[in-house]
C-alpha cells in the first residue's frame, strides 16, 4: 500500500531522496513467508518506514541533501537504523531534507523542493520536511527525522503529523550526520501519539557507542499511555503566546486549555525569564558547533572533490565553495566569527551563559506543572519561496521550538486544528529531561 501510495503521490510532493522500494518488496515477501510460519515477533515487524537522509545506511546514499555528499554511500550503519533492521522493519527509502539539517523549509535542498501535502504551493516545514511529508501523505507509516532546534516538531505541526524530539542523548546518534553536536537528537514521526510510543521504544535507551548517550535502559513507552490527564498540571507560558501568534493557532491552543481542564487536568499559568534570548543563543551555538563540525569535509574524506585545482588550499576551496549551498556558508561563517579570538567571550561564551539561564527557567517552570502546553509554531505553512529572500525571517519560525534543544528537555508535537484555509496546526507538550512517558501520556489523553 505504501509503494501504491509513492507510486501515486511523490511525483507531487518530492518527499523522498532516494527510493528502496525494490529491495523493499523482496523483504516483505520473505517476511510473509517468515510471519505465516512463525508469527509476528516485533511490533514494527514488517512496516514500512523512511529515514531522513543525515542517518547512515550501509550501502545505500546518505548525502544530508548536499551536493558535497551527493556520491557518499557509508560503509556503516546509524545506530537507529540497526535497531530498525533488528526489528525486521522496511526501509522505503530515505527523506528529502534541508542541506546538513539547517533550515526550516526543506528549501534548502541541494536536489529538490518537498512539497506540503496539504497545500503543494506551500513548505512542509523543516529541516526534516520530507519525513514529515512521507507519513503525512502515507508513503510510509513512520518516518525518523532529527531535531537540532524544531526540526522534527516544526514540519510535523506544519504537516499535521506527530513528531517527538526525545529527552538529549536519550536516543543513539551513532551514524548520524552531525550538525550541533549538543542539540542534535533523533526522532519518530507517525500518524498517532500511540504510533509514537512505539517507535521512541524501539530506538531509545543506552548505546555505548555514542558518548553523549544516557546510560538509561530500553523500556516500552506504551505503558502509561492511557492513563489520562485527571490530576496532571499543565503549564500555560505568555512568552509563548507572544504578538505574532496567528488568530486561529492562539483560538486552537485555547480550546486545547479547555478540553485539558474538562479532562481534570490543573491549568496553571507559569513563566520564563530569559527565553526571549533563545532564539539568538541558538543561532550562535548551533552556528559555531556546525562550523567545526563541518570543517571535515575537505574533499579528500568524504564525498566530491572538485575537479581543477592549483595546491592542496585551493581545492579545499573550490570543493567547500562548489559543494555547500548558501545557507551552510552562511552557518560556517557565522560560527567561525563567534568561535575566533576576540569575538568567543563576546558572544559564544554569552550564548553558552544564556543557555544555563534557560535551562534554570524551564527547571523553575517545571517545579509548579508536569507539562508545558505550547503552540509549535506561531503561523501554519508559509508559501514555497516566502522566505528564502530573508534568513532572519526564516529563522523566527524556530521560536517556540529552539529553547527547548538549548535545555535538552524532551517535547511532542501533535495536531491540535486547522486554520480558515484548511492548514494543520500543532501544538507542543515539553516536560522536564526524561519525562517521555508523561508528555507521550498528556499527548494520548488529547488526541
Ligand atoms: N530551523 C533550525 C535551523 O535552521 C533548526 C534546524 C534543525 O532542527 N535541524 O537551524
């Protein structure tokens, strides 16, 4: 049904990079086979799913949507990945994305523009907009995406999905291609809060391999799912629901207030200090981190080399100027003036101080309420083409999303309405660090 769906709608959507579908439909009649003779093992036995394109597959491109990785076929596989085929899932193929994960359109593809579904003239949203687009137009029954400041939330709201950014480090990143190694962190979108459980149960818990990964055991995040909102607190923040709150996204998050108050839940008003900060802490940390990050692709370790060159300086040049687009210049400029000598203690060591600040304002918050209720984003999908013209712009769609990398506290983007043209609207569920299983149980009671 998946490969009837691809073989309908992606030539309208340009969700996926690349496609496994051949490879896919072998596996599943040997799986059919295997099924009938002994039964289903695992749940995600046998179902169909996409990787965005940053998580390694051995044998198969993982080119992060740049044309510097355009040739890359890793030799290994992403930890998440190995848990997947561990479980006998079905890769279909890998996602469409914005270039090394930064961007928030998935504009920012060196290869092709996804569209959103529910409206071809307008973004799904990204960095991870093709993951969000596969599940949403059922190319796939779930996808993973990584989410470095709302990667994985913002497409998802954009696109009427569920989209979960776990707790940092609760999920391996072993094989995923780094953009801001102490914000980035990889997670499920699917149809249903339910579906999300379930995926974040089979790719979380402790890997050795990854050194910033908690040494918290594997559990099944189903468990407490049903067990309802009566008596939980939820906190309602003003900083969220700012001036440039879109009328309709304002009215949804209200009437989710109300649906959680008629459920029994205690609504209680909190607020945050510093978090007008957020957005600019994060532009410079993640910017900074990318930029050494980056510094690895010189043409002689990965991927293309360019062709003429003069000395060793100028092909380093001319492969870094040929294949990264104009938004990773920009971020690798970016972060190389705010990590230099002179300009660190003026604003990477203030971002980094800014950032402790936050992580004290979320601990106060979550001191008087359980969960955090947010809208995802201020505004629905905006139209292809909107913003490219103005970064800055681009970058406020983050608002809502950023602070919560920067505390690396865990949060659930799931659909909540539509606006007056018919345009999904998401809302955020945040809890303190390892508080999955609330936030997946604050999510199910809504839904
Ligand atoms: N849109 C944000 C950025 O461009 C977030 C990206 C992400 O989460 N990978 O950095």
């Amino acid at each position: 049904a998946a490969v009837d769906r691809i073989d309908a709608v992606e030539d309208k959507v340009d969700g996926y990079l690349c496609l496994t579908t051949e490879t896919a439909m072998k596996e599943a009649e040997e799986l059919d086979g295997l099924i009938a003779k002994e039964g289903r093992k695992d749940v995600l036995e046998g179902i169909p799913y996409a990787l965005k394109d940053n998580m390694c597959t051995d044998g198969i491109q993982t080119t992060c949507a740049s044309k510097i990785l355009g040739d890359f076929v890793p030799p290994y596989n992403s930890e998440v990945y190995d848990r997947l085929l561990a479980q006998k899932g079905i890769l279909l193929g890998k996602a469409n994305m914005d270039e090394f994960a930064m961007g928030s359109s998935t504009e920012n593809s060196a290869f092709k523009v996804t569209k959103n579904p529910w409206d071809l003239t307008r973004v799904p949203g990204g960095s991870s907009g093709g993951s969000a687009v596969v599940v949403a137009s059922d190319m796939a029954y779930y996808s993973l995406g990584s989410d470095t400041g709302g990667s994985i939330r913002q497409p998802a709201a954009f696109c009427g999905v569920v989209g979960m950014k776990p707790t940092y480090g609760l999920v391996s990143r072993y094989g995923l291609v780094a953009f801001a190694s102490s914000l980035d962190q990889i997670g499920p979108f699917t149809k249903d809060v339910e579906d999300c459980a379930i995926v974040l149960s089979a790719i979380a818990g402790h890997d050795p391999k990854d050194s910033t990964s908690l040494k918290v055991d594997k559990k099944d995040y189903t468990q407490n799912l049903k067990e309802g909102a009566k008596g939980m607190k939820i906190g309602v923040a003003q900083a969220f629901m700012g001036e440039g709150l879109q009328p309709e996204v304002r009215a949804a998050i209200d009437s989710a207030i109300d649906t959680y108050r008629a459920m029994g839940a205690e609504i209680v008003d909190v607020s945050f200090e510093y978090l007008d900060y957020a957005l600019s802490a994060y532009y410079l940390i993640s910017s900074a981190e990318a930029s050494s990050n980056l510094a690895r692709y010189d043409g002689i370790r990965y991927g293309v080399r360019a062709e003429e060159y003069a000395d060793l300086v100028d092909m380093y040049r001319k492969t870094r100027t040929q294949g990264f687009g104009d938004e990773v210049k920009r971020r690798i400029m970016l972060g190389t003036y705010a990590l230099s000598s002179g300009y660190y203690d003026a604003y990477y060591k203030k971002a980094m101080q800014v950032r402790t600040l936050i992580m004290d304002d979320f601990k106060n918050v979550f001191d008087s309420c359980d969960v955090l209720l947010t809208p995802t984003t201020a505004k629905t999908a905006f139209g292809i083409g909107e913003k490219t013209g103005n970064p800055l712009e681009m970058y406020l769609t983050d608002i809502y999303t950023v602070p919560v990398n920067i505390a690396g506290i865990p949060g659930i983007s799931i659909p909540c309405g539509f606006d007056n043209d018919g345009m999904p609207i998401g809302m955020q569920l945040l809890g303190p660090v390892l508080s999955e299983e609330k936030i997946l149980q604050a999510a199910y009671a809504f839904e």
